[in-house]
C-alpha cells in the first residue's frame, strides 16, 4: 500500500504571522527587565536611606539643607526608641517648618536598628536646624522616609511585572500557534479538498498491456 506525505503549507502562507512570538517574547523581556530595575534601584535606596554615619546626640544641633519636596525624616536608634525616654525633636527655619508622624518603619544595619521619629515638613527652601533631646543617652540620624517596610511595598510590582510579562507572553505564544494550526488545516481543505491534511489516493491507470 502506497503512502503520501501530507502537504507542506509554507509557514509564511500562515496567520497570524510568526511576528508575534516575536512580540510575546519583547512584551515578556521588557516587563521583566523593569522589574528587576524597579526591585534594584529601590534596594539601592533603602541601603543608603538613613545617614548613620554622621549621628548627633542630644542636645546637639544639626543643619539641614532642605527643600519643599524633600521628604527627610529623624531617625533616632533602636535602643532609645522607648516612650520612656520621650524623645522630641524641634526644628527651625524659613517659613513654619514642621515635624509630623512618620507612622512605622524600620531602617536596618550589620548591628544596629533605627526606627523614625519625625517627618520633616518644610514649605520653602533654605537651611534648617533639628535639635532632639531624650530622656536617654539617644542616638539620632537625618535619612529619607522609607525604609524596609517601603521596600517591602515596592516589591509587589517589582515581582508583579515580570510576572504580567511571562502570563503575557505564554499568552500571545498559545493563541498565536492554536490559530495558526486552525489556519494550516483549513488551508489544506481548500487546497487539497481533504480536512485531514492528507491528498485523497489517485485513482489506478489501466494498462495498455
């Protein structure tokens, strides 16, 4: 019994066009790339978020460069972090500057734990000075407002978005290839007259002997 090959359809000839592995593939890269810089530059800001190499003590005063947007808050250590101590800050400056709740955050290093004490508000530019003062033997550092909990928020896109790139991509790639077959087998009923991709069998020739 003789068998045929089934008929070749050149790739080209199928739709969708195979440029769209193509975009699957970028779409994926692309979301997963801005994950990975969102996730490293926002870990290379709460490494370097509180200045705590350049501490002051109580009573000691410390002069701040500041402008509106700023968005730098006190910082006091760990260990004097207690309603005992009640620690306070003040500030003075250009304009009414102020001290609001930093509500809870934490800013760690190889051994020590600093908690923020006071958002600073400043509404014009200039130089300000912070005086704090405990009832302990405190330790107080300037840094920016976020710390381990607000790297802690930036994660989710940070893990969201190569995640949405992936699902994209598997997606695009799925659809892509199960029109394209759906396409292969209508274009070999219309062009061999047979749904199942094979020619139908030629009929004998008589022969003259």
């Amino acid at each position: 019994m003789q068998h045929f090959a089934p008929p070749r359809i050149p790739a080209n000839d199928l739709r969708p066009g195979r440029h769209w592995y193509a975009t699957a593939a970028s779409i994926a890269v692309v979301l997963i790339v801005l994950g990975v810089v969102i996730g490293v530059y926002r870990f290379s800001n709460v490494i370097d978020a509180v200045d705590t190499d350049h501490h002051f003590a109580n009573g000691e005063t410390v002069t701040l460069r500041l402008e509106p947007e700023s968005e730098k808050t006190i910082w006091i250590r760990d260990q004097e972090f207690d309603q005992s101590a009640a620690p306070e800050c003040s500030i003075t400056g250009p304009g009414a500057p102020g001290l609001t709740d930093p509500g809870t955050d934490v800013f760690l290093t190889r051994d020590e734990t600093w908690n923020p004490l006071y958002t600073i508000d400043v509404q014009r530019a200039g130089d300000y000075e912070v005086t704090c003062s405990s009832h302990a033997l405190s330790k107080y550092a300037i840094g920016d407002s976020g710390g381990i909990f607000a790297f802690a928020g930036w994660l989710v896109p940070a893990v969201a978005l190569p995640v949405l790139g992936i699902g994209i991509g598997a997606v695009i790639v799925l659809v892509t290839a199960v029109r394209r077959s759906r396409h292969r087998k209508r274009l070999l009923a219309e062009r061999h007259g047979s749904g199942d991709g094979h020619p139908a069998t030629p009929s004998p020739v008589p022969s003259d002997g």
